[in-house]
C-alpha cells in the first residue's frame, strides 16, 4: 500500500506538472496565432487608417472567451482600436511595449507586429486569463480522490487476500505440526479453493496419502499424474497468455489506425476552414485595390495585382477540394441500388451542355447496377468523367466509353477516352492528394480529383488503376467487391 502510494503522488505530481506548462504553451501558441492572425487581417485597416475596420476584427475575438482585451497601436504608439469582452472594464489598456509576452498573475499578455511587407506598421496587444490555479485545484483533487480510492481498493484486496492466502496456508501448517508431532497420516487440509494455495492444498493432502500407503507404485504414478498435469496448465497458462497479448495487441495497433486516420482527417478539414479567412482578407483587398486604385498602378503593378488575384481563387480552389478529400472520408455510407448508367448519362449531359459547339461522342453501356452509396457514386463518376472530358478537349473529336468487363472473374467498370494519355512509369503517382502529370497551363485543376475517387473506391471495398499512353488516350477501371450487386 506505500509503495502504491508513493507512486500515485509521484505519477500525480508529474502529471500536474506537465500539464503546467503544456497548458501554458498551449495557450501561448493559441494567443500567438490569434495576434498573427489579427495582424494579419488588420494590417490594411491600420495602413489605411480605418478604425471602424479594425474595431470590427477586434469584435470578433467574442468567439475567444479566453481573451478578456485586446488593443491595436499606430505606427506611433498611440491606440487605434480596443476590445474588451466585459464593456464594464474599467482597465486601461497598457503602454505599448516591445514584442514579446509576460504572464500578471494569472494572465497572459502579448505584444505581436503588424507588418506590411518589411515595414512595421503597428502592433496587436492581447491578454488572456490562464485559468492555471482552478486547473491545478482540479487535477490535485484528482489526484487525491484516485490516491483514496486506490488506498481502499488496496486495503480490500489485502483483506481478501489474507482470507484466501493466509488461512489455508496457517491451517496447512498446523496439520502438518500435528502430523510430525503425532505421526497421524489419516489427517488431511481442507481445499478452499482452486488457485495455486488450491494446488499447494492437494500437494500436500497427496503427499500425506503417499506417506500413508507406503507403495512406491502408487507414488510414481501420482508423481507422473502430477508432473502431467503441470505440464498441460503450464501449456494452457502460455497458449491463453499468448493469445491475450496477440489480442491486445490487435487491439492497440487498431486504436492507434483509427487515431491516425481522425486526426490527419481532423487536421484537413480543420486546414482547410482556417486558410478561408485569411484568404478572404487577401482576395478582398486585392479586389479594392484593382476596382479602386488600377489607375494609379503602372501596368506591371496591375499584372502583379491580377496575378495575386488568380493566387487566391486558385487556392480557393485546393481549399475545396480538400475539403470534398475530407468529406469523401468522413461522410456516413447510405448503400442503396445505384444505376451507374443513369448517372454517367446526366453528367455528360451537362459536360456537352457546358460547351455545346464541342464534338463529343460519348458510349455508355445501359444497365449498369451497383449496391453502393449514390452521392459518392456521383462525385466518383463526376471526377473520372469529367478528367476524360478535360484531357480530350485538344482533340478535334472528344470520345469517352463508359462500360463494363468481367476480369478474373470479378466485374470491372472503366472510363475511356481519346485524350492525352500519360506515360505509365507516372502512374503510381495518379491517386495522390495533389499530384499532377500536367502543369496548370496545360489542363486547369489542383489534382485533388484522383485521390478523391481512390478513398470513395476504397470505401467501397473495390480498388481502381488505370492503363495509358502517351497522346493516345487513357483508361481508368475500378471495383466495388464488397458493395457490388448482380448487374
């Protein structure tokens, strides 16, 4: 029980201490990035002198319980924009200061620049309530609380023990007194239970029986029985031990996948919100500056200002699909019976209604029926037909084959055209996030659309590949094995 007990207070100690100061750097990291952030975002309303601006971003820190004020300074020291979550507060915001942070008691403050380019036009001040002493409190009554219950689970145990250890074996040790003292051999212990204390129990009761027979036959062959019956628990106890650390350990490493898989598919989808904002702040400007000042820019000023705008929607984009990356991972599968003819059919429908004046002559077997989920199905069609659709446009007739095959005895659905192709040593890279085999000059896209079709195929327990050669046209094929339907 000491030992037990110094071990829950050192593990508890340990615990509250790293807690500590992982918790302070957390809420430093966290109060940094939201200054960068308002630096970032402000930095315009500061350069242009719009106080309302910079008020509003300052506004928007309602969201952050943990910031209780917020300040902007000039470029001179003085205050520019203010927040404080209570209005009530009567604390006047602090001198400016040089960049850097410093914890008051049980706050946080931090002085963060503005930049504009190289220039220094300003600087964000924030402070935040660490709430470190009620996280201490709580984790010490924890502490406390697992220290007493495992004090009392111990002290049970031991009691429990003491009944099914120490009594059998005391009264083992009297008989055996007795039988040395009287040389009765008729006495025999009593068998409480079957643990080893059971064993010792029937060792000895075997032994006295041995001794009372006088037979060396019938000794010998008890031994043997014994030394048999050793050997099968001891082979038991290690096939079940072997078995429970194999399980275990199936157990751990699939954990440890799943772990894996919500945290990359957490960190994408929570990437792709994050990158928005200042991405709006970007475009948005960029968009005054062109509707607004294009004509106090130089023509070299307004190619930059229209290459900043096509940066920004262009990362808009990846944005998006990463974030159509994530939702084919993370959405619930809803199997029903899916015509994938009839969907095939609706989206080159709306391909040749986009561009009408182009010569496209499409072949889509009828009737091809799956068990799958219809929305990922669609996306799924969407990207595969629609990259053959992208990848054919340069030649005078586009030609796209919709179909499917019976290989190995397994049925194979494909998508083929007429269009550049690629050469196949390239192949292993088609199916990953951002991969692409042609530049953006050549064929517009973020190559998101690939590796979208892997994870929805895969979900559906099937797989796809593709064949290809070099401006003589491609083919992509996939399975649903475990989802498919007769079709």
């Amino acid at each position: 029980m000491l030992t037990s007990s110094m071990a829950l207070v050192i593990a508890g100690l340990a615990m509250v201490t790293y807690d500590s100061i992982t918790f302070k750097r957390q809420r430093l990291n966290d109060l940094t990035t939201q200054a960068e952030i308002l630096g970032s975002i402000s930095s315009a309303a500061v350069a242009f002198n719009d106080t309302k601006a910079a008020n509003e971003y300052l506004s928007a820190l309602k969201t952050r319980p943990m910031v209780s004020m917020a300040v902007i300074y000039d470029n001179n020291g003085k205050i520019f924009a203010t927040y404080h979550r209570n209005e009530s507060d009567s604390v006047d915001a602090p001198q400016l200061e040089a960049e850097g942070t410093r914890i008051q008691g049980d706050d946080l403050e931090l002085f963060r620049h503005i930049h504009q380019g190289n220039e220094i036009i300003g600087t964000v001040y924030l402070r935040a309530g660490l709430g470190l002493e009620e996280r201490l409190i709580r984790y010490t009554g924890i502490v406390l609380t697992l220290l007493v219950a495992s004090l009392l689970i111990a002290l049970l145990l031991s009691a429990r023990l003491q009944a099914l250890v120490s009594t059998p074996l005391l009264e083992v040790a009297d008989i055996a007194q007795r039988v040395i003292n009287n040389q009765d051999y008729s006495r025999r212990a009593i068998k409480y239970s079957n643990d080893e204390v059971g064993v010792l129990v029937d060792g000895f009761n075997q032994m006295l029986s041995q001794i009372q027979q006088r037979e060396a036959a019938l000794q010998s062959a008890n031994h043997a029985l014994q030394l048999e019956i050793a050997e099968h628990k001891a082979a038991r106890e290690q096939v079940a031990a072997l078995n429970e650390t194999l399980e275990q350990r199936v157990v751990e490493r699939t954990a440890e996948l799943e772990a894996a898989n919500k945290e990359l598919e957490s960190f994408s989808y929570s990437v792709s919100h994050d990158l928005r904002a200042p991405l709006r702040g970007i475009d948005g400007f960029s968009l005054i500056l062109q509707e607004n000042y294009s004509d106090k820019l130089d023509e070299k000023g307004q190619s930059y200002l229209q290459r900043v705008r096509a940066a920004t929607q262009r990362m808009g984009d990846l944005i998006d699909d990463l974030l159509k990356l994530s939702r084919a991972t993370r959405s619930e599968m809803n199997p029903t019976t899916v015509d994938l003819s009839e969907l095939a059919t609706t989206i080159t429908d709306e391909l040749q209604e986009s561009t009408p004046d182009r010569k496209a002559v499409f072949s889509i077997e009828p009737h091809m029926i799956v068990n799958a989920d219809e929305t990922l199905m669609r996306v799924m069609l969407e990207n595969l037909i629609g990259n053959a659709w992208k990848f054919a446009g340069k030649r005078p007739e586009t030609r796209i084959e919709i179909g499917k095959k019976i290989i190995a005895g397994d049925t194979v659905y494909y998508i083929k055209d007429n269009g550049t192709g690629f050469d196949m040593k390239y192949a292993d890279k088609l199916f990953g996030a951002f991969q692409r085999l042609h530049t953006v000059n050549e064929f517009e896209g973020t190559g998101v659309g690939l590796a979208n079709v892997q994870r929805i195929i895969r979900r559906h327990g099937g797989k796809v590949w593709a064949e290809a050669k070099l401006d003589e046209g491609a083919t992509f094929y996939f399975t649903l094995s475990a989802w498919r339907k007769s079709a």
